[in-house]
C-alpha cells in the first residue's frame, strides 16, 4: 500500500506564504506524478499543480506566478510554495499522487488534506 502524508498548512493574512509538503512512502515500485488540488467549500476540487518525475511541471491559471512546485524524487515528496496569498486560495489542499506498486499499473492515490486558510 501507499501512504501519502502531507504537512504545511495553516492560517496565513493576504500576501503572506506557505510551504505545503506531501511524503509519499509505501511499496512504491514507480512514481509517475505527483501534485497538489485544492477544495473550496460548495466547489469542485480543482487541480493546482502537476509535477512529473522528470520535472515538468503544469500550473491552474489562477496561480502561475504566484505558486511553485516541486519535486524530490529521492525522498518521493512534493512540494507547493504558495506565495502573495488570496482569500481565493482559501481551500483544503489535497496532494495527489499517481504510483505504481508493481509494474505497469499506476493508480491514483490521495492525501488527507490540509487546510489553507487566508484572512484579508
């Protein structure tokens, strides 16, 4: 099995940064993605940054310039620097992973969730 653990969030004013971090541990045989979505109350969850094993990485048009991602294939964690925060960006931050376990047959995996919050 495959565990994700994340850690980060928190009650941060407007303007202000985070660093959210999810470790992913288990019998992982391949690791494929991993990324971060994001929850608002009464919204659908949305995708807020995809980063692959090789780096690239895929940004929600709502955070491009403001967020980053990244990636340490060597201790498979994924990381979000969130900076000059919006009240917006208020949400349950959800670290996704996509993990083989055994050849050939990666599968979604989900985070608990960590709570974001920005005050104006």
């Amino acid at each position: 099995q495959v565990q994700l653990v994340e850690s980060g969030g928190g009650l941060v004013q407007a303007g202000g940064s985070l660093r959210l971090s999810c470790a992913a541990s288990g019998s992982i045989f391949r690791l494929y993605t991993m990324g971060w979505y994001r929850q608002a109350p009464g919204k659908q969850r949305e995708l807020v940054a995809l980063i692959t094993n090789g780096g690239s990485t895929n940004y929600a048009n709502s955070v491009k310039g403001r967020f980053t991602g990244s990636m340490d294939t060597a201790k498979n964690t994924v990381y979000l620097q969130m900076s000059s925060l919006k009240p917006d960006d208020t949400a349950v931050y959800y670290c996704n992973a996509v993990i083989a376990t055994v050849p050939l047959t990666p599968r979604n995996y989900w985070g608990q969730g960590t709570q974001v919050t920005v005050s104006s």
